[in-house]
C-alpha cells in the first residue's frame, strides 16, 4: 500500500467515524475482559489441601475474571456484566460467587454532560443505590502509543484515591484474637492511592470507558489499576439492536463511602460464619 492510499485510507476512516458520532442516534457498544489478581492466602482455610487449594483458586478465577459491557452515546454510558456469557452457579462456592458479584459488579450509570453517577449493587437480597457526582482523575498524558485491536491509543496516568469495595484485599483472620484481626482488616480498608493507567483512542472521541473511569478525549479500551487489568475485546458502532440507557433507581440511597463500609462488614461477618461452620464439621 502506498503512502497516498494509506493517507486516504485513514482519512476515509476518520470521516465515518465522524459520521457516526455526529448521526441523532449514535450509540457504541464495548466489550471489556476484568481480570484481578488474587493473594490466595486471603482465602480458605490455613491447612487447606493442594486438592482444596487448585478447587478455591479455580473458583476465585470464576469471580474474578469476567466480562462486561459499556454501552454507550455521546453523553451517557452504562457498564455491567455480560449476561450471555454469565455461567449458572452451582455449589456452595457457585452460591457464594453469585452473592459476591451482586455487591461488587453491579450496573453503573455515568453522565459526562451532568457528571451524575449511579450505580446499582444487590448485597444479600437488598438493593444498594450509589449516588453521587462522577469521581474526578488528573490525567496525565504521558505521549506513549501503542495498537489495541487496530485502533491506535495514547496513555495517560493518574492517581486514584476514592475507596472501592474490594473482596481480594480482606485478609484472612489468622487466629481468634479479634483485636489482632480488627487491626489487620481496618489497616486494609483504608483509603490508599493507586496509579491507574489508562490506554485511550481518538477514533472513538467520547469520554467514556469502564467501571468508574472516563474524562479523557477519547474511549478508554485499558485500564491497569493495582491488581485490576481491564482490556476491551471487542468494539461495535451502532449496532443495529439499540440498548436503552436507564439510569438505575432502584435501592436504598447511600454513599460511596457508605456502600463499601456496609458491603465490609457484611462480607467479613459472612466469611467468620463459613469459618464457624468449618470449625464445627471438623
């Protein structure tokens, strides 16, 4: 290919997209692969078998590695699990995964014009509304490129600071000294700043992206944040099956802060009761 039909290539493809994102009705869908690293000896019991161990991991995978869709138009987005691809549970760890992925997952609703957020979180059978005003990030671009499934994205780096509900992070209590074990788990739950970094494309030139990030000109397709990789697979615009995008309204109002301290404490009163249970068997 020469370099003029290269040039004119590129410019044909920058044109669609323009008329894409200026038609009355655009709407783009992405999807994104969520994959979180795991201490396993957070999890289970201290004097787990090899057998036990490779059946917990395998299980964690399932929680932690999922796939999710970000639909989306030129204000407004909406990012939750990928029901198609959602495998039905079975099991006390099928149970306990489901459980787990209603408080953490979600649907989160994002508004870039009104910088509105909502997010609806099912914990143990009641609803959890998250309302609040979009969380801000200082992007800095730092002028690195790279190609992610042909587009050609640019980075940027920022420092998170906002507390998320994050099971992988909860220690394991290691004996019954619950003043010992109260120190290790609020030490946990503190706030700490994470760098997230970003991969982004202006061929797409919308603000949004997964989860909870947005802000940058163009659509987010990566994202690393501590132990937390997400990738987008796969692109479609304008589908010709449109998604409506419905701002959650369901649950009981809360904070952010609020939500993560309730989803906390419920997790971890949960885990003392499976730790009760096996002690009992035993």
């Amino acid at each position: 290919m020469t370099a003029a039909i290269a040039k004119r290539s590129i410019t044909f493809f920058f044109l669609l997209v323009s008329l894409f994102m200026n038609a009355q009705d655009f709407q783009g869908k992405a999807y994104y692969m969520s994959k979180t690293s795991v201490d396993m000896s957070n999890f289970g019991r201290p004097n787990m078998s090899e057998d036990q161990k490779k059946r917990m991991a395998e299980r964690l995978k399932q929680m932690f590695e999922k796939t999710f869709v970000l639909t989306f138009n030129r204000v407004e987005s909406i990012y939750k699990l990928d029901e198609k691809l959602e495998m039905p549970t079975q099991g006390q760890g099928g149970r306990f995964g489901a459980i787990m992925s209603g408080a953490i997952d979600g649907v989160k609703y994002k508004n870039i014009k009104s910088k509105a957020s909502l997010s609806e979180h099912e914990l143990f059978g009641k609803l959890f509304l998250i309302k609040e005003d979009l969380p801000k990030l200082d992007w800095k671009m730092t002028g690195e490129t790279k190609q992610i499934g042909g587009y050609n994205c640019f980075k940027a780096t920022a420092i998170k600071t906002w507390k998320d509900f994050d099971i992988s992070s909860l220690r394991r209590p290691t004996n019954n000294n619950s003043e010992d074990d109260n120190d290790d788990e609020k030490t946990n739950e503190e706030e700490k700043e994470i760098v997230v970094t970003a991969w982004y494309t202006m061929q797409i030139p919308v603000n949004h992206g997964p989860s909870d990030y947005y802000g940058l000109p163009g659509l987010i397709l990566e994202i690393n944040a501590d132990k937390t990789t997400i990738l987008c697979t796969k692109i479609i615009l304008n589908p010709e099956d449109k998604a409506t995008i419905k701002q959650p309204s369901k649950g009981k109002e809360v904070t952010k802060e609020e939500y993560v301290d309730i989803a906390t404490e419920k997790y971890q009163e949960m885990r003392e009761n499976f730790r009760r249970r096996g002690g009992a068997r035993r």
